[in-house]
C-alpha cells in the first residue's frame, strides 16, 4: 500500500497534501496527526488498517439520524487525528497511537460487515480522513459488495483527496466545532474556512449531517448556534444538526454542558433548519416532526426506533416529501 498525497522536496523531508496542516516532516518524524511518517524521504503509514476499535453500532450512535435510522452498522476506529482538541472526548485513541494494535485489510473490513448483516461501514471513533489510503481502498470494495460507505470526521482534507473519497462516500457526520476562526485556530490547530469548505462540498455528494458539541463558555453563544444555522441553511435547510453536550475530560476542566443550554440553543438554530436534534442528554426523546404540518415522523427513545409518520418517502398526514435512505 502506497501513501498518497505527499511530495518530495530535495532536502529530504517530505510535504504532506493530504489536509490543510500541510506537515512538512523531517526524516524519521511524524507529521501533527501522528500517523505519517518520513521514512528516507517517502511516506510510510504505519497504521495502514490498525484500527483502534470495531463494533456494531446503532447508526443513531454516530450521530445520523436521517440515513437507514434503526439499523446497525459495522463502525471501525482509527487512531490519530489532525486535530489537538483539548476537550476530546475520545483523546485515547485521538492523541496517541500504537503501532501493534490489530491489523484488518480492507477485504476483511468489508466481509465482515457483510457476514454481520451490516448496511455499511462506519469510519469513526478517532479521525478518519488522515487514513485516507486505507478508506479509499476498503470504500471500493464496500460499494462493488454493496455496502454504504458512512464518515464521521472533522471534515479536515484538503480538495483533492476530499473530491476523491467522496466519489465513494455515502453519507458523513462531520464536527462544526465552532463558528469562530479564532476558536478553530487557537484551542484545536485548525482552519475554519477549510471545514466550511468540506462542508459545501460534500453536500452536493452525500447525506450530511453536522455535529456541534457545546462546551459552555467557549461556543455555546446563541449568536454563535445562530452563526453555524445561517450557513448550514445556506447550503441545505434539512441537513440534520446536531447539539451535543460536552463533558469535562482530557485537559477542559470546564463543567458540562446544561441540558437547558442545548435545549435554548436547538431553538435558536431551529429558526433557520429543519432538523434540529439534542444530543447526550440522557433519555430524553429525540424525534424527527414535520417540519410542513408537524406530524411525528421518526420517535426515538434512546436507540429504540419506531417509523410512526413516514410513507412511501413522504409525511403521512400532509404529504411533504421527506426523503430519508433506508426508509420504505
Ligand atoms: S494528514 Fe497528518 S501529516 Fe498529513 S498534513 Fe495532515 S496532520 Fe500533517
């Protein structure tokens, strides 16, 4: 397996193009996300299928709630991550790596979540796209054996690999962190325009979904959900947005999200989107409503689902197209 996305440069260090940090990595070192390597002046990637974890998920888990809701998906975890959130919730696998984990090929991947009834294959838990070599490969061979080709991401890539990879994506849940450059720039080590940037560009391609988790103090202004709203709208009043509740954990001491806050905040954004959900509150509903007449659509009780008001695609009482994959 070649590594992609890199060039050479006559001092023997090497220019990683695959996202917008664009490390440029002396022999022997790793660029910031950990996991590719200047190996005599080529790009090695050592973590070509070390996957850091594989389970069968609820879909409603990644979070996605508007593709193939109340089916189990086959999730495999990667380890790295392009991204130095202080506040990860799963800064584990994100900000460490290890070599010896256990090895999956991607016809292995695939067959597996084809032997486990599993509509498709979840890249997830840790920071995907930095695999790149890796998901290109096992997303191939999912979509000849018919499985569906799901990301969950911060949405970091640069164009070129992104146009790529999204010939063979299904549908994603990528972070909006935040709606402040400065935010993006300072806590995490990331740009803003280039997610933005991913952002308009998969939702031509794919079923998005888009996740903010609310850390108080830091993003949780209702001009800010506001800000994040207006341009999600922009680009597709019924993408689904998601509202998580954030935990003290890794370096952020700052207290948890309040359920009150994410419920102000999921008003606001609902002024301008059609979809707005709550997420780690508890077991509190997270239904999908009409947005035309209001009808309940999809209850959601924890991960037990029942289609109530979908027919043939459409609200069963004021007929608004309502076109969710997976739904009869
Ligand atoms: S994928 Fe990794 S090595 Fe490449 S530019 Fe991004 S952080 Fe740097």
């Amino acid at each position: 397996m070649n590594a992609r996305y890199y060039e050479k440069r006559d001092d023997q260090k090497i220019q990683c193009l695959l996202c917008p940090n664009e490390c440029i990595i002396a022999p022997g070192k790793k660029g910031i996300c950990g996991v590719r390597r200047n190996s005599g002046g080529t790009m090695e990637i050592p973590f070509y299928g070390r996957l850091s974890g594989l389970a069968l998920d609820p879909v409603e888990k990644k979070p996605l709630y508007h593709y193939y809701p109340g089916k189990m998906i086959l999730s495999a975890g990667f380890w790295g991550c392009s991204f130095r959130c202080p506040f990860c919730q799963n800064y584990h696998i994100s900000q460490q790596t290890r070599e010896e984990s256990d090895y999956m090929s991607p016809e292995q991947l695939v067959d597996l979540a084809v032997k486990r009834n599993s509509f498709g294959i979840a890249y997830t838990y840790s920071e995907p796209l930095i695999h790149i070599e890796y998901l290109l490969d096992t997303a191939k061979k999912a979509r000849q054996r018919g499985i569906k080709n799901v990301l969950v991401s911060n949405g970091y890539i640069n164009p070129e690999p992104a146009e790529e990879f999204l010939e063979y994506l299904d549908a994603a849940n990528i972070d909006l962190k935040s709606f402040n450059p400065d935010f993006y720039k300072k806590e995490i080590g990331g740009n803003l325009d280039e997610v933005k940037r991913f952002l308009t560009r998969a939702v031509r391609k794919i079923a998005l979904e888009v996740t903010t988790l609310v850390i108080p103090t830091k993003n949780d202004s209702l001009a800010e959900i506001g800000e994040i709203a207006r341009f999600l709208a922009s680009l597709d009043p019924d993408i689904p947005y998601h509202l998580s509740c954030y935990y003290p954990t890794y370096h952020y001491t700052i207290p948890a999200t309040s359920v009150s806050s994410i419920s102000r905040l999921a008003e606001e954004a609902k002024k301008r989107l059609n979809y707005v959900y709550q997420g780690n509150v508890g077991l509190k509903e997270t239904n999908t409503f009409c947005p035309s007449c209001g009808n309940l659509l999809i209850r959601r009780v924890g991960y037990t689902i029942s289609m109530c008001g979908i027919k043939e695609g459409h609200c069963s009482k004021c007929s608004k197209k309502v076109p969710i994959p997976g739904v009869e």
